[in-house]
C-alpha cells in the first residue's frame, strides 16, 4: 500500500472507526490514539488481509482487540491509587460533540457508558453504525442468533438503565420514555 | 419508545470528529510509518555490522576461556602445594565446632 493509497483508507474509514471507539471508551484522546493505532497495526499487517471480510470489519475487528487491550491495561491501573484517581476525573468529562446535541442525547450517552461492554458494543454497531447482522458477527465473532439476542437484551437493559433513572432526572430524557 | 430510543441511537451516529484533530492524528501516523521505514533502513544496513560485532565476541570469550598449557613455573608451584599439604596433613582435619555449643570446647591437637 502507497501513501496515496494508505490517505485514501484512511479518509474513508478513519472516521467510522474513530466513532466506534469513541463510543466504546468514551473519551475523545483516547479514541483519537487508539483510531492512530487502529490504522498503524492496519497498515503494517495489510498482507494478512485476506480479502474474506469487508476491509471497514477488518479494521473494525483490530479496533476492538485494541479497546479490549485499553480495558485491560484500565483493569491493571486501578490497583495503582495515583493514576487510578487520575482516570477517575478524566472519566467525568463528557464529551463536547455529545453537548452540542441536547440534554437527550448527554443522557442516552450515559445511559449507553453504564451498559457492560458486551451490550455496549452489539448496539453501537448494530443500531448507531447501521451495521448488518452478518457484518456484526464477523466484527465480533459472534453467531448471527447470539448477535439478534444480544442486542435484544441490550435494549432491554438500556431501557432498564433510563426508566430506574440511576443519575438520570433529566425531563427531556423523560420525555422519551413516556 | 422503541422508536424514539432507536433514532436516538441513531443520532448518536452524527458525533462529528474534530477535523484539526483528525488531520494532526493523520500527520502523525504518517510520520510514524515513515519513521518505521528509515528505521528499518537503516537498521539492515546495519545488519552486517552487527553480525561481525557477535562473532567477535564470540571468539573472545572463546579464546578467553580455552585451556592453556600447564607452563613449568605452575608446575612447580604445583608440586610445592603439594609437599605443604603431605606435611600439614595431621593437623588438617574437620572440626565440628557447632556440635559443642560451647566456648570452653577447642579442638585438640595443636600444631605448634
């Protein structure tokens, strides 16, 4: 793959990606480093596409190896009490693009970070990015049944989230619910 | 509800990713691969290098360690230690001193 080639992938699917990832950890740098990595790792094991699955699932796949990894090193750090309290307040700051799109939104995206990640996943792909069922087993490496109930119970546990309220006491977002 | 919550999901879709940002994590990861690739330029020319330098110290440490020769002054030194050690030998003998528990116990049998 050439430079012209390489700015061409990543025009096309860097911003899809970095949506994925943004939505799964929640903090704008840190999708911004894991969406660089995403397509570093991309570009130096570009042979080792084989051409099976959509170029954007393959990606996609080493951008979930890649937030599985940062989950992983969280789980770690939060054993070290100066940096997990660190992580505590960067946790706190809500995204930018998420304000600008009302109070509704603010409270379905803290709705959506309380899900596990299971769930959290199926939906983004499943009901933000559009994606098909059969393109979202692949991503995941799910069966086609485990991708359907999944997102099923999703919904189901989002929509649990919302009516108990948890920190929720916006009326927009009651308004929605009713 | 249903189709409210789904087109919220679905706006959630619209999040817009900072362009100045997009275009610095671009220029960054261009200049990360480019890095990579005169690194490992050089790192093959360097190759051979590297290679002459191991089987360098390869053959030190083997020169380092081979035997050498008994010479005749370390024979004769040899044979001297080995006079001290027939004559002393009486009173070379194991002394189980942590057995005795004791400062008044001294092992017999002095040599002067």
């Amino acid at each position: 793959m050439n430079r012209n080639q390489f700015g061409k992938f990543y025009e096309d699917y860097s911003d899809s990606i970095y949506k994925y990832i943004f939505l799964l950890v929640g903090n704008k740098e840190t999708a911004e480093d894991l969406t660089q990595e995403t397509f570093y790792r991309g570009y130096n094991h570009f042979d080792t596409f084989n051409g099976k699955a959509q170029i954007q699932t393959w990606v996609r796949k080493i951008a979930r190896n890649l937030v599985y990894d940062y989950y992983r090193r969280k789980r770690i750090i939060q054993f070290i009490p100066f940096i997990s309290k660190y992580d505590q307040r960067d946790k706190q700051l809500l995204p930018n693009e998420i304000i600008e799109k009302g109070e509704e939104l603010v409270l379905l995206y803290n709705a959506l970070s309380k899900l596990k990640l299971e769930y959290k996943e199926v939906l983004i792909l499943r009901k933000i990015e559009g994606s098909s069922i059969k393109e979202t087993a692949k991503t995941l490496g799910w069966t086609e049944a485990k991708v359907k109930n999944n997102t099923v119970r999703a919904l189901q546990a989002l929509k649990k989230i919302i009516v108990e309220g948890g920190d929720i006491h916006g009326e927009g977002f009651r308004s929605i619910i009713k | 509800m249903e189709k409210d919550l789904d087109r919220l999901l679905n706006e959630l879709s619209y999040i817009k990713r900072d362009s100045k940002q997009k275009q610095q994590s671009f220029q960054k990861l261009s200049e990360r691969i480019h890095d990579d690739k005169t690194l490992g330029k050089k790192l093959k020319s360097w190759k051979p290098a590297f290679a002459l330098i191991l089987v360098g110290l390869v053959c030190g440490i083997y020169l380092l360690t081979m035997q050498s020769q008994p010479t005749m002054q370390h024979t004769v030194r040899g044979e001297k230690m080995n006079e001290i050690f027939d004559h002393d030998q009486s009173y070379i003998q194991t002394m189980t001193l942590s057995n005795s528990h004791s400062l008044r116990s001294f092992p017999t049998g002095d040599p002067s």
